[in-house]
C-alpha cells in the first residue's frame, strides 16, 4: 500500500519540457531498436557476441533471412508492414574492415543477436520474452550453427518465416500456440486433440519413444490423454492458411490465427497469457496497429536495405560536477569515492578515458588516455579537484567541453561515450540538446540528490544512454554501485568486473560491522576490497577462506577520498571471506565494503546479473514489475535469493523479494529471470534500484529450465502417405548442467524511474490479487485434485481473502459467464501466503458417463478486489475401468486401437484398424486423430 506522503512533495513533472518532448518523438523513443516508419521496420539491429567465430556465411545467412522474412511479414499482416533498413553490429573481435562506425548501436541494445547456445536447448532459436501479453520481448537469439547449417531448413522451415514466428512474440508480445508440456487436450467434442491453432491442421500420431507399450500410443485411465512417447506428424500438405504462430514452416501457413479460426480451448501459452485471445487480436491492439496503418499496395514492397557496423575501443569521458552544491550532504566525498573505484577497478583495460569537470564554467583535467596499465588507472584518479569550485551547475558548459576532448582524440566522436554526474539543477539542459545528439554521443547520467532537472533522464534516453539516481541518504553505498554497473555493451562478459559486496552501515561509535561473503570459482582474478568512511580510517581485519588475514597495513589507504583497497595478489582463494570494521573513535561513522572481481580466466563466463523495471515512468496506483536476470553466459542461475532494494528521494528504502516460480509477476517458472510487482511507494519522484543475489555455498538439484518462446522443434512430416522423420533433437552434453551447483554473491544496480500522483492523504485498497497462470487439475479415482501458486492480497503479495472455485462442462462458458457457472464449496481452503503452493482436492458429482470438467479460479482480497479469472484447467471423469490402446499384434499392416471406458453414454469399446507405419529401423504406430474420439455414441463389441 501506498504510504503518506513526505510534507512538501508534489507531483513530478512528466518526463521533459518541450523541447525534449519533441526530440524524443524526432527519435521514435529510441535510436537503436527498430522503429515503424510508415510501413517500414527502420534500424533493425541484429548483434554478433564477440565470441563468436568470424564466418562470412552468418552475414550471408542474416540477409537472406531478413529479406525473405519481409516478404512474408508483408503477406501475413495483409499488407501493412514489412522490412525497411537493418544494421548488422560485427564484433570487435572479427577482422577489422572498412565497416561504417557505430553510433549508438551496441550488442546490449540489439533487436536480434547471434550468440552461443542457451544452456540445455542447444540451437533452438527463440525469443527472451518474458513480460505479459501484448509486452515488447527483449531480442532474438539465433546460433551460428543455425544460420550456417543448412539442416535446420528441414527442421525448422525456412528460415523467413522462421524470422517472423519470432519477430510477433519479439515485436507485439504474441506467445506459442504449441505446448511441449501439453502437447494434447480434450476437446469439447470429447475428442484428444493435439495443442495447436488452427485446429484444422491435419496428422496422425506417432509413437516417437521407447516408453511407449509396446510401440503403440496409449491413452493414460486418468488422464483421458495420450501417454507420454506419442507425437503428432503434420501431413506435408495442408489446406489451412494458420496459424504463423504454431507452424509456420508448413507452405499453406501465411497467417496468424484471429477470432474466426483461433483454437481458444488449446492449453497453449498463448491462451494462457492472452485470456484466450487469438494471436491477431493481440497483434492488431498493439502500439504499431492501434493507429490503424491502412492497408498499403498489393505490391510487394522493396527488399530491405542493410549496413555493416564494427565496434570498436570504447571511448568514455567522465563529466563532474564541481558546483556548490555538492558540498551538501557529503556528495563531493562519495563522488571521488565513486569514480576512483571506476577508474581503478571498473572500466576494461585498453578502453580510453577522460575527465571533465564543471561548474559555471568548465575545465580538461585528464585528455583522453588508453588504460594499458595500473598507474594510468592511478594517474586519472589523481588528477580529480579536491574542493568544489563556482556556485552554479552548467551542464551543458561540461557537456560541449568533453565533446571538444573527445574531438580531439578522434574527428569521428559518434559511438564515444559521456558519464553524467550532477547535483545542480539546470533548467537549461535542454539547449545543449542538439549538440550532443547530432554528434552522435551516448550519455549516460547520473542524479545526485533531489533536486536535478528532470531533463537529465531525457538527455539519456534520447542517446541510448543509461539513466541512474543517487539519494543522499549517507549510509547507502549506492553511488560507488551505479559507476560499478557503467560497464561495456559489446556482450562480453569475461573481461567485465563483477560487484560482489555492496554494504553500508552507520556504526556507533567504537562499533563494528561483522560479515562475510562468498567470492565463487567463476571469479577470483583483479579482485579489490575497498573500504570507505566519512571522517576517520577504521580498523579493518580481512581474514581468507584458508585463514589469512589483512589488515590496515596492507590495504593502501588514500586519507584524502578516505579509503582503504587491497588487491587480492593473483586469483583470490574461492570460498567464505570475512571482515570486520571497527568504528575507531566515539562518534557515529558510515562505513561501506565494495569488492569486485573478473573472470578467473579469459574462457569463464561469470555469474552476471542485470536488473530493471517494465516502465521508467509511472503513475500510481498503476504496478510495476521489477526483473533481475541472472545468467551464466546464456545458462539460467536458479535457486538463488534475490532482494530488490529501491530507494525514494528521502525516506526508507522498498525492500522486494523477486521469484522465479512461474506466478503473480513472474511469468516463466526456473527461467533465470526472477520477478514481482511493485506498486507501494512512499512519495513522488525519482527512484533507484538495485538487487542483491545470493546462493548458499550448496548443491542445488538441477531444474528443468525453461525456454522463453523457442521455435518448435519438428519431428518429421507426411508426405504422400509416408512418414519422414527427422533426427531426434540433440541432447546438451551433461555437464553444462555445471552452473546448477555451488554458491556465489552478486550487486547489480539498475536505471531510475520515476513515480507521479502517489496520494498524500488517506488512501483505499486499490491493489486485487493477482490472475493465477498455472492452475493444473488431475483426478484421483472419483476426485479432482488442484494445484496452483497462491496469489496475494495485492497483486503477488501479502494473503488473500479466500478463492471462488467453479465448474461448467463448457470452456467458453467458464470464461465469458463465470458467475453463472457452478461453485465449489470452499469453506475449508484458507488461501496461504503469496508464492506458497496451494492444494485443493474435490468430488464432483457422480455419473455414469464420462465427463469432461472446466475449472476456474478468481481470488479474492479483504477489501473484497476480485482477481481476473485464472486460466483455465480441464480433467476426465471416467467412472469404471481405465483406458488402454491395444498392443500391435495383429501383423504387420494393421494394428487393432481399443478405446475403453471413454464413452459418454455406452461404456463399451471402440475398435477400429488403422495402419503401421514404419520410420527407418523402429517400427511406429501411426493413428488419425479422429480415431481417438470420446464418443458419445459407438458400436457395442
């Protein structure tokens, strides 16, 4: 809930004043993700990760894809959108060419990337999507292996289409009408259907595994569904026209499904997270078609146009505010506190740098320089002023002054980088606007305090730069966290530092900080410990995992930014590190630890984390959701515990636990992308984020991690009546399965956002529970058991009221007429505390036939807020004996499907012959899908 509001705090302005309002609709939002203009996709970026072997065919690949993708686009959306301008992003580690500069593309910014492999999915592509329906995904993420091997083709389908399966779930935030955890369902006809849109595909199902009895496809007694080992094989040759979001790769599919032909009772994501919507009407409400783009010529459109950049060293000024007014709240102290860590310790070796300083007026304290060794890292940080100088900040004075610095090291600044720091509050920004963004230059800022123009976060959208906000609190070492997140966008992560501590505490006087902390095996290489006061040096005792202990003596202590760093000689030991801080006189002083490390060699990938929220502005009392991704290279970390700590303007920190259990905010359960809703805020204005993730140093059971939205791998086709089947989907290599074990520490500091219209007197509870997204029944014997992730009072938090459980023997009529449908006593089924799993057993009543059973579940809180109703769960009652499929044993050219038990009004068997297939060496059960109907009349045996 919302809390009073600090005396005196009225809303913030909206992001901007004119000037930046019309610069930033000049720029679409944005100059490095693809824009709509007029019917044309503008900028599509794709990105090539460093580590990727330099191969001629990837670009070849890229471009053929693409345009062959625009075209089918073209078609699909009837003639409304298509490819204009792509951008191909070669790494820094290709050999160098006569490839065009970047300006503000970068690897971290790309629609579209070609990387290594996600973890236990081998070349799978697919999109990192894991907001909520309608919501933009992240990129695009193919294989070299993919683009180069020409197998894929008979796999996948070609790879155009391939490009515009991924582009919906990318662009519009579509999701798969396929399951590979529901691959069947029951229709309403009582019919076992395969999960796909339209369902007017046709195939047969195919016995694909050993675990299937006696190479027959078997219908499990409880489940009323095929058992695990049968598949469903498309015929080649298809009538329907969709849907491009099951499988595009079929030549009739040219098409999204809509509402005349979308398969709304298939347990796909897309049903799930779009409240049974069909793909088409999620993607004609988006922000691209909302607008109604008219339907343009039925001529195909211009093949699109493509540019080649290459990165190259990164180029960084640092831009300081000197003025007055960071004499207040210690500001000054922290901030060289803050950029020495960066120049020492964070900014990657051979990068250039510079420092600028300003006030009214501006002055060249470093040219740029290459870090190629530890004393110009030393030499930077010393040429910083120790006393502030001028009483007023002008920024755009240090603005055109590093724009001349970087000028002079290179005619050819675009792409060069600017580090923002300032306290002042210059209402004049916006004039320098122009200057740096025709130069091409990527701003990241930095806000110090409460009163900065709330312009400077304009300046860092509209250069593709990263935007940060500092309290003053003083027992908060969150400035030294956000210079430690600047690092390089080029992907690679094995030369970038990794922050492991982040602590601050006001300590009494001759009081002392306690702790320990976990340096992991990925790390260990250019490790520093730095610790900082505000008045007097502390006693600090550093013991190592073997016992090892370091004192003042051997940490260099710099009495002028008042701290203390020791570098860890060669890799430092593995294991449980601890300090102690004794506070050495008798008034209270703030005391912090940072440490950071790299890589322990050049070919480890490092534990990264990377947090930010869904929007940068908000207005209360819409929720946010804030995401901490935590990854080895493309592996997923699981198990950890991940806080968010996001701190106001003034006033306490929110503190948030994130999840990753697939419920409330968290759409993808043992993804490595952990989540949760945040909506209570103290006050209006700017906010910080920043996560702390930890494991315990323990063995942690391998998950099945989940893929975000892959692309369907395809078994085989039928063609002219013969199944082709193509190799099994390649398994990892089991030792990937590394990264499931051992423990490890991580600080990530994460953009600004900014909150507007928080109420200042009293409130009401406008928060409901959230929509429950992973209800699942079963039946055991005559009762149906039901399990799903408990939501809360307010949205994923706190504890519910009570649950509403009700029946129909209709879909649709659960979803469009729920208060109508039957209720299930609930009287005794307390809802528990959010995240917690919930189970509820009932007995429906009792029948003779058959029955297939819809459920449904609303949430409701105290404050008598209604949930949107859950997705929706099925099961079959069967009322006798189970249900089998007849083992082949009739010969080699037919084979005997017995249906029993599954009948509606005559409990008896349906026989009916149907044909064996066989596949190269094995032999497989082929059998229509008609056959296996629940009929409500058969023929007696």
């Amino acid at each position: 809930m919302a809390r009073k509001s600090d005396a005196g705090a009225g809303p913030v302005g909206l992001l901007g004043l004119s000037v930046g309002l019309a610069l930033l609709q000049l720029l679409g939002g944005g100059v490095t993700a693809a824009t709509l203009k007029g019917s044309a996709y503008q900028g599509l970026l794709v990105a090539i990760h460093p580590s990727v072997p330099q191969e001629a065919k990837i670009v070849s690949s890229l471009k053929e894809m693409i345009t062959e993708a625009s075209f089918y686009l073209f078609n699909a959306t009837q003639g409304r959108v298509h490819f204009g301008s792509v951008k191909i992003l070669i790494p820094a580690t290709w050999e160098r060419n006569d490839y065009a500069k970047p300006t503000q593309e970068a690897y971290t910014k790309a629609d579209v990337i070609v990387a290594p492999p996600y973890w236990k999915h081998g070349h799978d592509p697919y999109t990192l999507q894991y907001g909520g329906c309608g919501e933009k995904g992240k990129y695009i993420h193919f294989t070299s292996d993919f683009l180069v091997n020409n197998d894929s083709i008979g796999i996948y389908g070609p790879h155009g289409r391939l490009f515009v399966h991924e582009w919906a779930h990318l662009r519009w935030g579509v999701f798969d009408e396929y399951d590979s955890e529901k691959p069947f369902y029951i229709s309403s006809q009582n019919q076992v259907k395969a999960t796909r849109c339209s369902s007017d595909l046709t195939g047969i199902y195919v016995c694909e595994k050993e675990s299937c009895t006696e190479g027959t496809c078997v219908i499990d007694q409880a489940t009323g569904l095929l058992k695990e080992g049968c598949t469903f094989i498309h015929d080649k040759e298809q009538n329907a026209s969709s849907s491009i979001m099951y499988m595009q790769s079929l030549s009739s599919v040219f098409e999204f499904c809509d509402s005349s032909n979308h398969n709304a009772e298939a347990l796909n994501a897309q049903n799930r997270m779009c409240s049974y919507k069909s793909t088409w009407e999620v993607i004609m409400s988006s922000d691209d078609f909302k607008s109604d783009i008219p339907l343009t010529s039925k001529n195909s459109p211009l093949p699109p146009t493509f540019s080649l950049l290459q990165a190259t060293d990164r180029v960084i000024c640092l831009v300081l505010d000197f003025s007055s007014s960071m004499d207040e709240n210690n500001r000054i102290i922290r901030m060289r506190q803050a950029v020495e860590v960066y120049l020492l310790q964070i900014v990657e070796e051979n990068s250039y740098i510079g420092v600028v300083t300003f006030s009214e007026g501006g002055e060249v304290k470093s040219q740029i320089r290459q870090i190629t060794s530890a004393d110009i890292r030393k030499q930077l940080a010393s040429d910083l002023p120790v006393a502030t100088y001028g009483d007023r900040a002008n920024v755009c004075m240090g603005l055109q002054l590093a724009l001349q610095v970087i000028k002079k090291h290179d005619e050819s600044v675009s792409g060069s980088e600017i580090i923002l720091l300032t306290s002042g509050d210059d209402s004049s920004l916006s004039k320098c606007f122009s200057d740096v963004i025709d130069a091409g230059l990527i701003v990241h800022t930095i806000a110090l305090g409460h009163s900065v123009s709330q312009e400077l976060e304009q300046l860092g959208k509209m250069t593709g730069g990263l935007s940060f906000f500092v309290t003053d609190r003083q027992d908060s070492n969150s400035l030294i966290d956000v210079f430690s997140a600047i690092v390089a966008s080029d992907g690679d992560t094995s030369h970038q530092p990794v922050q492991i501590e982040s602590a601050a505490e006001r300590v009494k006087g001759n009081g002392q900080i306690e702790r320990s902390m976990l340096i992991d095996s990925t790390v260990g290489n250019d490790t520093f410990f730095v610790v900082t006061w505000l008045a007097k040096e502390p006693n600090i005792v550093l013991r190592g995992p073997r016992g090892k202990h370091f004192t003042n003596g051997e940490f260099d202590v710099n009495p002028l930014f008042r701290t203390a760093r020791l570098q860890i000689p060669g890799i430092a030991e593995a294991g449980d590190w601890t300090y102690l801080l004794t506070n050495s006189h008798g008034l209270p002083e703030v005391l912090t630890m940072t440490v950071t490390s790299r890589a322990v060699k050049s070919d480890v990938s490092t534990i990264t984390v990377r947090t930010h929220t869904n929007k940068d502005t908000n207005a209360y009392p819409s929720p946010m959701i804030v995401y901490a991704q935590v990854n080895q290279g493309f592996s997923p970390i699981l198990g950890a515990n991940v806080t968010a700590i996001i701190e106001p303007e003034s006033g306490d920190p929110i503190i948030l636990d994130l999840f990753d259990n697939g419920a409330g905010a968290d759409t993808i359960k043992n993804d490595g992308v952990y989540s949760k809703y945040l909506f209570s805020f103290a006050r209006n204005g700017r906010y910080s984020l920043k996560v702390h993730v930890q494991r315990d140093n323990q063995t942690i059971s391998p998950y099945p991690a989940t893929l975000w939205s892959p692309a369907m791998y395809i078994p085989g086709y039928i063609t002219n009546g013969t199944i082709q089947m193509n190799a099994p989907r390649p398994l990892m290599n089991s030792e990937d399965t590394h990264i499931s074990s051992g423990g490890f520490s991580r600080i990530a500091a994460g953009s600004a956002f900014t909150i507007s219209g928080v109420p200042t007197g009293p409130y009401k509870d406008v928060f409901p529970p959230c929509k429950i997204t992973d209800l699942d029944a079963r039946t055991e014997e005559d009762k149906i058991v039901l399990t799903w992730t408990a939501p809360g009072d307010d949205f994923d938090q706190g504890q519910a009221a009570r649950y509403e459980v009700r029946i129909s023997q209709s879909s649709l009529e659960l979803r469009e007429e729920f208060e109508n449908a039957v209720p299930i006593n609930t009287s005794s089924l307390a809802p528990q505390p959010a995240g917690s799993k919930e189970m509820f057993v009932f007995k429906p009543e009792a029948s003779a036939n058959v029955t297939l059973i819809y459920m449904g579940i609303r949430t409701v809180d105290k404050s008598f807020l209604y949930s949107d109703l859950s997705n929706i769960a099925q099961a079959l009652i069967i009322p006798g004996k189970g249900t089998h499929i007849a083992p082949a044993k009739y010969g080699a050219l037919a084979v005997v499907l017995t249906t029993c038990g599954l009948l509606l009004l005559v409990a008896s068997c349906l026989i009916v012959s149907t044909i064996l297939w066989t596949s190269k060496k094995k032999k497989k059960v082929a059998i229509d899908e008609a056959i296996l109907s629940h009929s409500d009349s058969a023929l007696a045996v």
